[in-house]
C-alpha cells in the first residue's frame, strides 16, 4: 500500500540573537492511509514545529513533505489541523465556528451549513449548534474545533496537544471520542502529545522524539486491539518503556 504522507529528511533552522539554532534535524518517516500516528518527545523539542512543518504552516530549512506523492504546500486543503489552545472565536456560534472555513472558501451558505450539522451531530454537539463557546465546555470546545478541521474534508488531520488544557476524566472522554471519530471517517491522524499514556491509547505507532532538535529516537508499534484498556498489562509495558527514553533525554 502507498504512503499517505511522507515526510523527507526534514530540517528546520531558526535564527535566534544572531545564533543558528536547529527546531528539528533530518527526520524522516512514512505514514499509511488511515494510520493514527503520535509523535511524544520532551516539552520545547520541535514537536509543534515539526507539525507546523507538515500543515506547510511552516517552511523546512532542508529535506519535504509529500501527500500524495506532491508537495503539502499545494495541498493544504487537504490537511486539517486541530490547535493547542481554545481557538474557537467566542462571538460566533458553534455552528458558525464550524463552517468557518467552508465561509472563507465562499461555500453556499446552505451547502456549508448542511456540511456543519452533519458534523456536529458527529461529535455529538447538535444541540449546541446556536451555542456560544463560553457555554460549552472545555471539552466540548475542543470536539467543535475538531468538526470545525474537519469540515472542509481534509485527507490528514494534525492534532497538536489538542486536549491538553482540560481535566483529566474529560481528556480521557474525548480520548475515546476522537477514536469514534476517527474510526467513522477514516482519516490519517497526526497526534502530538507529551502525555505517554494518551499516546499509548491512542496510537497505531508512536514516534519517541529526541530532546531539541527533534530526532526520532524510537519507533513503537502497538499491534493490540481495540478498543483498548488503559490498565492492559501490555500497554503499561509500553508505556513504561517510553518513559524510560524520555527521561533518558530530560537527564541531557
């Protein structure tokens, strides 16, 4: 089967106070069609960098990234990213934040509100649709932004800590909802998280990150099924073992 996307000895450089300092150095990986990946590394490693990298929100210093085999830069349309912080704009409705980008696109209002309702009542917010976001909770906010990146279809979708700003029982429910959502639509996810356990749970395959510039140190490959169960005695062997090359690099 042919890679989804392909990432290619990718570099980035950035120049700080006059001193040339290396985000990311020479990462190189391939991801299947459908696969969820997550990428965990150090806080400050380059792991945003590297996804902004993917999204083409960034340019590389060296090496690419294809989808498709074509460059991501012509392709953005086709990758949807899901952002850290509460980006929802707070004098829109849910349904408006939604179409959002099917708006700026010019998309038939009828069309795009049609696209919108489908996709709340995916994430299970279609009675919220003429909420405003301060009625919503954390959680719940962060499912709108996911509808809202998916609205325009995207092939891939980039998560960059999406759920890291909200409690802990809730990070574990909408763990579980963007598992239904993903296995509903089918999509590639890109997940960064510095949470070992949510990557456990959530990945196909995980990416352990080197501390700044971000290298990949090892690969992990969770062959177990789903749905999972957090206290699986394999999963806590994973998890441990994912540990142990983070804190080798906190230690640097």
């Amino acid at each position: 089967m042919p890679s989804k996307l392909v990432v290619d000895r990718v570099s980035k450089q950035f120049v700080q106070n006059g001193h040339e300092l290396w985000a990311v150095k020479s990462i190189s990986f391939k991801v299947a069609p459908g696969e969820f990946l997550c990428l965990v590394g150090p806080s400050g490693c380059g792991k945003t960098t590297l996804l902004r990298i993917i999204a083409a929100l960034e340019t590389p210093t060296k090496g690419r990234v294809t989808l498709d085999g074509s460059p991501s830069e012509e392709q953005r349309d086709k990758i949807g990213f899901v952002f850290q912080g509460f980006t929802l704009f707070p004098w829109r409705t849910i349904i408006d934040n939604v179409v959002l980008g099917l708006e700026v696109q010019g998309i038939d209002k009828e069309q795009r509100l049609k696209r919108g309702h489908e996709l709340l009542d995916l994430v299970g917010l279609s009675k919220f649709s003429d909420a405003y976001p301060n009625q919503l909770s954390g959680g719940m906010q962060k499912l709108a932004a996911i509808a809202r990146a998916l609205a325009p279809d995207p092939e891939v979708l980039l998560c960059d800590e999406p759920f890291v700003n909200i409690d802990a029982q809730s990070r574990n429910l909408m763990q579980n909802e963007l598992l239904r959502i993903w296995k509903a639509t089918g999509k590639t996810i890109i997940f960064v998280t510095h949470n070992v356990d949510e990557a456990a749970f959530l990945g196909d395959r995980i990416f352990v990150l080197k501390a700044r510039p971000a290298r990949i140190k090892e690969k992990y490959e969770l062959k177990l099924p789903r749905p999972r169960k957090r206290t699986d005695s394999k999963l806590v062997t994973i998890r441990q073992a994912i540990l142990d090359d983070l804190r080798e690099e906190v230690q640097l």
